[in-house]
C-alpha cells in the first residue's frame, strides 16, 4: 500500500476526496452482502446437508454454532489487526481466507470438514467484517455523502438475512446445499479484485502499537463463552450446569478484559471507544434491536414452512416486503434526513416503527392472511429497522481516531453477533416454554393431536414475539435517551471521543 501524502485543496488544505470512493463503496458492499448472506442462508440447507453427510441431530447445530463462535469471538481481535495491517490488505485477505474457507464447505465429504470449514469462514468473517465498515468510515468524510453510503450499507446489512433465505432456498431445492457454499466464491473474488485496485486506504490511519496479547486471548475467551453460553441454553436449557459455567466464565473473562485494558499502554479495545456516551448507545440500541430482529427471522419461517406448509423458496420470497422496508428505510428515509436531524430521531422512531410491526405479529394464529397480516407487518419492520440501521451504523464510526476505526467498527459487528446469539436463545426458549405449557392446558379438550400441536407451536410464537415487541421499545427508549449528539455537519468533525464529546455541546442548528 502507498505511503505517500494524500492530495489536497490547494486553498483549503483539506484532504481531497477520494475520486474511486463510489467504486471502492460497490466492492465494500459486496463483501458485507456476502457476510450477512452467511448467517442465514446456511439454515436454509443445513436439513439436506445433515442427511447427506449423516450429521447427527446432536451435532447438526455445530454447523451454525461453529461459525458464531470463531466470528464473535474473534471479531474484536479482527478490529485490531485491521488497525494495525491496514484495512484494505485485511479486507483483501479476509475475503480470500472466505473464498477458501466456503470451497472446503462445498466440498466436505464428512461432518468434520464440514464444521472445520464453518470455523474457517468464522475466522476470516471476523478479519473481514470490521474491516469493510471501517474502510466506509474513513473513505467517506463528507456528511452528504457518508448519508448515502451508510444507506446503502445499512440497507446490506439489515436485510441481506433475508436475501441469505431467498438465495438459500432457490439453491438447495433447484440445485444442492453445497451450492450455498460455492455461491460466495464469486463473491469473494469479484470484491477482493475489485478493492486490490480501486480502494485507496487515506495514510496516516494505521494504529503500529504492539498487540495486546493478553487482551486478545481474555476477550477471545470471554465472546466464546458468552455466545456459547446463549447456544447451550437454548438446546440443554438455562439451569444446565455447564450453561450456567459457561455465564460465570464470559463474566469473569470479560471483567478481567476492562480491568487489563485500562492498564496496558497498547490496549486492543482502547476503552475511549465504548465509554463515549453516543457509540455505547449505539452498541447498546443496536444488540437489543438485533435479538428482536433474530427472533422474528427464526419464528416467522418455522411458521410458513411448518405451520402454512411453504416451501424453502417460497419461504424465502415471503420476506421480499422486509427487504424492500429496509432498503427503502435506509437509503429513501435514514438517507435523506439523517444530515438534516439528530441521529436519535431517526433511530428512536425507526425502532418504534418497528416494534408496531412485531406487534402485529403477535396476532399469528393457523391460517392468518399473508397480505392482511405478515405483508403490512414485514413493511414496518423493514421500515423501521432500514431507518435506524443506517445512522446507528454511521453513528459508531463518526468522529473516531482513523487507529481506532477497526475496532470501533468491530464493536458494531460485536453487538450485533452478541445480540444474534441471545435472541435465538433467548426467544426460542421463552417460545418453547409457551408451547409447552399451551398443550399441558389444552390436552384435554382437544380432539386433534395434529391441530392442538400446530395451535401450541404458534401461541408459543406469539409469546416470545411479545417480548421482541418490548425488546424493541426498551431499544427505542436508550437510543432516545442516551444518543445525544446533533445532526452530522452541525459542527466539525471531531477526532476521538473526547473531540465527540465537544462536538454534542456545540449548538445544533449552526446552518
């Protein structure tokens, strides 16, 4: 990577923008679509790539768990190497590790390989990951601008989970499951060519202080046990004892984490990074908001395959109103007034949209209209979601040190797995528990089995999705309370989380 001075205004001085921006921002965008791809649309073919390895039931969640547990709990150390290497050859080599990791995928001959690659694309998902939103955080500068290309990343980030069913719906049920492998090779390659020569990285942003070994391994440790912990819980319960262990570690490693931290002189995770009062909101509003949108993805697709008998495809295209929200959300609503308002009028209402959305949900019964029901709720939800999204994003990078930027970025992408894991826990046990005790109570009046089990498995929906409403609005409630900053151009861009302290106490309407 060039180390030579960036060009600047000859009358102002300012570094110039960068003339590829738009360019590199197409790249940038196809790898985090590739990312959040993955996340769902493995689920999808998991059932056919379980019968034909004979993967048993006891170990066909370790192919969903394997990636959760090497992305999340290396994602912090990713921010950091992405600081210290320099973002676009992190990128570069996130997405060739990717491309390589999902080629062993969909060729695995047994279960082993399988979930080593599932490991894999992990590892290289947590280089890539906080490297891609924090080379969108330094290459866009300009408020206008950073408004439209965090649109556009919002709009990836918040609805390519459902695009990851669509896709993994059509390729296992016309083609095989190995294909939702395969599929990202093209991907990783078109983005990786495409950042080697059109992203320029600005100079001066690279953080060369030695790496903090005993931070890497303590948070490392700490992220695993947390989301592992959440995994367990939701197979063998939250009293198990090795579910419980699992808790009391994630807490004692992660304390242990903020206590080193605040002492060494290079830290991984500089703590000016979290203790600034608009990011911690952000990371806070933002996990929150994910364990609601996690439970939905998982409930509304047992309900339309298993209950309304939809198939994998037709499952997928279901979600085709959520992703037109988010997209509209993002780039038609977040986009356009977020230089024009404070980021928590837009993400305060987003989630209140949103949660109204979930909470029609909770009217699920056998046989609810699609187009009456799901359709306007999908709509609120995407809206909502894809409007609170793109400023929560942007919000976490604004004013931040450019040798912060990785792992600043990487705290985003570390709320978000957090939340993933605690909401698929979470939700799916309350939903169970409601199933349970919906038969206990109804046995005896019913007179048929296959009914009473079908009516059980929605209330059950229904149950949990209530508490993705109140999710939702304790969501709305901190990024109202705790975001205060005003709108980006109301005032300079400041640098660190002292300078975005500054920045919230200058007066907001400067234009």
């Amino acid at each position: 990577m060039s180390k030579t001075a960036e060009p600047r205004h000859p009358d102002t001085g300012a570094t110039a923008a960068d003339p590829s921006r738009w360019k590199a921002l197409v790249f940038i965008a196809l790898a985090q679509l590739m990312v959040v791809l993955d996340a769902t649309i493995v689920n999808i073919a998991l059932p056919s790539a379980q019968q034909d390895l004979g993967i048993s039931d006891g170990n066909k969640q370790w192919v969903i768990t394997a990636y959760a547990l090497a992305f999340g709990g290396l994602l912090l150390f990713g921010g950091r190497i992405a600081d210290l290497w320099g973002r676009k050859r992190t990128f570069v080599t996130g997405l060739i590790g990717f491309a390589a990791a999902s080629a062993i995928g969909g060729a695995a001959n047994g279960e082993g390989l399988l979930l080593g690659a599932r490991a894999l694309q992990g590892v290289f998902g947590a280089l890539l990951a906080p490297a891609a939103l924090s080379l969108l955080a330094v290459t866009f500068t300009d408020a206008k601008e950073r408004a439209k290309a965090f649109g556009i990343f919002g709009a990836i980030a918040g609805g390519g989970g459902a695009v990851g069913l669509i896709l993994g719906g059509f390729l296992t049920e016309y083609l095989d499951w190995r294909w939702t492998f395969f599929v990202n090779i093209p991907f990783a390659i078109v983005a990786a060519l495409g950042a080697y020569f059109v992203i320029r990285e600005p100079a001066g942003g690279r953080n060369r202080s030695a790496l903090d070994i005993p931070g890497v391994v303590l948070s490392t440790l700490g992220l695993v046990s947390l989301v592992y912990g959440f995994t367990r819980a939701e197979s063998n319960g939250w009293s198990d004892s090795t579910t419980i262990g699992l808790f009391v570690a994630a807490a004692v490693l992660l304390a242990t984490f903020v206590a080193v931290e605040s002492r060494v002189k290079a830290p991984l995770l500089p703590l000016r990074v979290v203790t600034n009062r608009n990011r911690a909101g952000v990371y806070l509003s933002l996990g929150l908001a994910i364990i609601g949108m996690f439970g939905l993805f998982l409930f509304l697709t047992y309900y339309l395959q298993v209950v309304e008998g939809y198939s994998p495809v037709k499952t997928g295209f279901a979600f085709m109103p959520m992703i037109v929200g988010m997209i509209t959300g993002s780039t038609q609503i977040g986009a356009r007034l977020m230089t024009r308002v404070a980021p928590r009028y837009l993400m305060g209402p987003g989630f209140l949209v949103a949660s109204v959305g979930m909470l029609l949900l909770t009217q699920l019964e056998i046989g609810s209209s699609y187009t009456g029901l799901i359709l306007p709720a999908e709509l609120l939800l995407g809206l909502g979601m894809g409007t609170a999204f793109m400023p929560a994003m942007s919000l976490a990078t604004h004013g931040i040190e450019p040798r912060d930027a990785g792992v600043a970025s990487a705290m985003v992408n570390t709320s978000q797995q957090v939340g993933g894991a605690i909401g698929t826990a979470l939700l799916n046990t309350i939903a169970a528990s409601a199933t349970t005790a919906y038969v206990a109570s109804h046995a005896a009046t019913a007179t048929n089995a296959q009914l009473l089990e079908l009516q059980a498995l929605v209330a059950g929906f229904s149950s949990a999705i209530w508490w993705a409403v109140g999710i939702l609005l304790v969501s709305a409630t901190i990024a109202v309370t705790l975001i205060n900053t005003g709108r980006p151009g109301a005032s300079p861009v400041a640098s660190g989380a002292e300078g975005a302290e500054d920045e919230i106490k200058m007066p907001v309407a400067m234009h």
